[in-house]
C-alpha cells in the first residue's frame, strides 16, 4: 500500500484524488461484473439523460479506523435501500443491496491508504453514484446505467473545528423541494435547485440555509445539506414532511436519543418554535451533527433587513444533550462504544 502524505487533522469535505473508483454499467437487462478502475474520467455519450435531464441520484456513507484497527462501514444497508428508492423514482435501474454494500467494500480496500487513522476525528467518505448514460433526445428514463463507488477522505463538512455551532438562515423565497415532488429522494436535481439560495446565504456569511415546507411556508423542513433536529427538555424534536431527505444519520440519532431516555417527536415544526428549543443542530452524514447557534429571518435571502433572529440558548458551545448523541455515535462508529443496534459492517 503506497503513503500517501495527508495531514489528517486538516481535511475537510473536499474532493482529493485517491487510488480507484468501482464502476459496474446496467446494459441489456443486467449489471456488468463490478471493475476496479485507475482512470476517473467517464466515457459516455453527449446526448446522456445524465447531462440533459439529470438523470440521477447519489448516496453518502463513511468508513471508519477505528481504535481496535477494525474498518467499519456505518449502515451501506439503509444507503442501498434509499438508493434503490431514488433508481425507482427515476425510473431506471439501480444495483441490488448486496452489490451496492460488495462494491463500498471494493472502494474502501482499493484506496486503504486514503483512510484517516484512528483518532484524528476523520472517515473517508464513500459517494455512490447512479447516472444515466445511454443516448437519448426526448424526456426518458434511462435505460442504460452507470454505478459507480468513489471515495475521499475528509474531516468536516465545513472546515470548522468538530462541534462548532454556525449560524443559519431561513429560506422563505427559494424552496429545495416542491409539494409533491422530490424532496425524499436523493436525487441530484435537488441539489442544483438549492444552488442559487445557497451561494447567497454563503457569501452572507451563513453556514446553513434552512429549508421551510414549501406547501405552506410555516413550517421547518430541512437544511440544504442535512436534516434537523432540536433538543426542549427531554424531547427530539424532527420535522415530519413529505419532501425531507429521510436521513439515516437522524434514523439513527433517533435510537441514540430513545436509549439515553428521551422522547422522540417526529412531527410538523411550525418556524415559531425555534424561539422554544434549547438546542438546534443539522445532521447527516457529511456533518454529522453540527450545532447551530442562531437562525435569521428574513423576507427574502436578498433583503438586508433581519426580521427576527433566533439565538439558540446553547449558544457558542455543542448543546450538552447534542454532545452526548454525537460521543455515542462517532463511539459506536469508531468502535469505542458497543454496537448494540448492530449498524456497522466490519469489512
Ligand atoms: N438532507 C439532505 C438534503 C442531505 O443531502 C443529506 C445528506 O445525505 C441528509 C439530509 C442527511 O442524510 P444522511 O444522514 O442519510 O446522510
Ligand atoms: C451527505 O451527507 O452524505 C450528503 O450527501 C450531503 C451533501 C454532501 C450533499
């Protein structure tokens, strides 16, 4: 296994180049056998649904060092599963469960020197991909498909220290998703959408950009990047909608919150209600939790006037409840904590 010169202590979520990519193509009816490939560059047609009508979906799951020298993958089975969902909704084809999980593993061991060590607070960070590649003019599904599993090692998602709270801003004139629509499925046109609002609320200083219901603008949806979860009391509070990203990151925050006693709410956040939280955070698995420390409103992400600013009481530190979920499942992911729901695959 070649060196690679990284300083773990300074990754971030950014793209670096590792050893292979794992490529399997859906043509005729069946996958191709997986392949190990050296050359990240893709061949296929200009006239791909992928490059027309985004003909796409991806995931996100990370591996883990973990202090007993064993590699865990955190939960690839509940990634397969939102991934065949998403392949559903597109209309094409997508891998079974056992490739899907088979070709993260090929993309961990080809590319063991791209993961972080234990104790630097780092993972690699897998990105499956499915794309429509066969050529096409007019509105189709695709009826040929590329799946592919690539790789980087990363810190977090913002570049911040592990915990630091970052503020936020409301969205109440560009929504990630429609009534009806996509918002569930991780398909990347969502991505695009959010684009726009979200160079705005960046270059305003923002750290996150908060989605609202985009039925009736009253209600909490999600961050663009992640799901949300606040802490009143001894409750878990998440919104409960139609067009959120089900995350598995919050799924599993859920049962952490359930084993340490609380009271899980899963149920419609009306926007008032961030004025009674005592914690805030996003979470998912690119940043996994990251506590928020205040939310702006404004009528529009261009106005300069902030209608109201909720400060959350935690303030400048990571919530105490918040704190003690994210100690329990970075724990069980880096193996210093029992997995006693059985998340991880030890490759
Ligand atoms: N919401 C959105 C919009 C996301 O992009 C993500 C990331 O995957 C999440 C929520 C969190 O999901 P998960 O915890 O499965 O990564
Ligand atoms: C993830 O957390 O895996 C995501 O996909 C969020 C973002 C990087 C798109």
């Amino acid at each position: 296994m070649a060196e690679v010169n990284l300083d773990w202590t300074s990754l971030s979520f950014k793209y670096r180049k590792t050893d292979a990519i794992i490529v399997s193509r859906y043509k005729d009816g069946q996958w191709s056998k997986p392949e190990i490939s050296k050359d990240f560059d893709f061949h296929f047609s200009a006239f791909a649904g992928i490059f027309h009508y985004a003909n796409a979906s991806f995931e996100g799951l990370k591996a883990f060092h973990g202090i007993d020298g064993k590699i865990r993958l955190f939960r690839p089975d509940e990634n397969a599963k939102r991934l065949a969902r998403s392949g559903k909704r597109l209309g094409m084809a997508y891998p079974s469960e056992e490739m899907f999980i088979e070709m993260c593993c090929m993309c961990v061991r080809e590319n063991l020197a791209y993961l972080p060590p234990y104790g630097f607070g780092s993972s690699m960070y897998l990105r499956p991909v499915l794309l429509g590649v066969n050529p096409q003019l007019g509105i189709a599904s695709s009826t040929e498909v590329l799946f592919c599993v690539m790789c980087a090692p990363v810190g977090t998602y913002s570049g911040a220290k592990i915990l630091t709270p970052g503020t936020a801003v409301i969205s109440r004139n560009y929504d990630r998703a429609a009534p009806n629509g996509t918002g569930s499925y991780k398909l990347a046109a969502n991505y695009a959408t959010s684009l726009y609002p979200y160079n705005m609320a960046h270059n305003q200083g923002y750290r996150e950009l908060l989605f609202l219901d985009p039925a009736t603008k009253t209600k909490i949806d999600e961050f663009g990047s992640s799901n949300f979860l606040a802490i009143k009391g001894n409750s878990y509070v998440t919104p409960l909608s139609d067009s959120v990203l089900p995350s598995i990151t919050n799924k599993s925050l859920q049962a952490v919150a359930e084993d340490f006693g609380y009271t899980v709410e899963k149920r419609a956040v009306p926007v008032e209600e961030l004025a009674e939280f005592d914690e805030v955070n996003a979470c998912g698995t690119a940043v996994v939790i990251t506590p928020i420390c205040s939310v702006d409103d404004k009528l529009t992400l261009e106005s300069t006037e902030i209608v109201k600013t909720y400060k959350i009481p935690s303030g400048d530190e990571c919530g105490k409840a918040s704190r003690k979920f994210y100690d329990r499942i970075r724990g069980i992911q880096d193996g210093l904590e029992e997995d006693t729901h059985n998340w991880c695959l030890v490759l």
